[in-house]
C-alpha cells in the first residue's frame, strides 16, 4: 500500500538553505520585538518628585480649539489600501504555488 521512496540528496540546496535562513531571521526578528515591546513596561519604576509637586495643575487662560480634521479617512486611501493588500495578497499567491510545483515530480504533474 504505502512505498519507500529514498532521498536522493542528503544536502540542502541553495533554495532550502535561503528558506530555513530566511525562516531563522523572521523567528528572531518577532522575538526580539515582543521582547522590545515587553522591555518598557517590565522595567517601569516609580520615581520620587518633591513635595509639593502633587498639587492642583495652575490653570491657564482657555482658548478655541480649531478641528483640523472632521471625517475619518480619505476615500482614496481606503482605496489605496485595498489595492496594496490585493497586490500583495496575488503576490504570495503566486509564490506559494510556484513552491508547490516545483516541489512536484516530474511523474505526479502528468
């Protein structure tokens, strides 16, 4: 029912070392940033401020406030945005199935 199908190779090639490389640095790089991220809040620390320092804040003359923005985002980068995400999205598409098929052999792509 099931055959043994040996290995030909018992090294890597140049593209299997590119992607256990590549594998190695994404797993490094997200460590090291959910340590940076984890970093600031561990070592946070109550410094001491003089007395007298916790007081009322001393009020200040009021002023307009002038809205610079009144709507939400741009029709043109939600726009933007879509077309980047669908780009990407057909890019990998299209590099996961070129990986898939020259992972095929020569006998099972017939």
């Amino acid at each position: 029912m099931f055959t043994y199908l040996p290995r030909r190779r018992t090294h890597l090639n140049t593209a299997a070392r590119l992607r256990r490389l590549i594998a190695a640095l994404a797993a490094v790089t997200c460590g090291l940033l959910g340590w940076a991220g984890a970093v600031p809040a561990a070592s946070a620390s109550i410094i001491p401020v003089p007395d007298g320092a916790y007081g009322p804040a001393p009020r200040t003359p009021g002023g307009t406030v002038h809205v610079i923005a009144v709507s939400g985002m741009p029709g043109w980068q939600i726009t933007l945005i879509a077309v980047a995400a669908a780009l990407a999205a057909s890019a990998v598409a299209v590099l996961l199935d070129r990986a898939r098929a020259s992972r095929r052999t020569a006998s099972t792509t017939g």
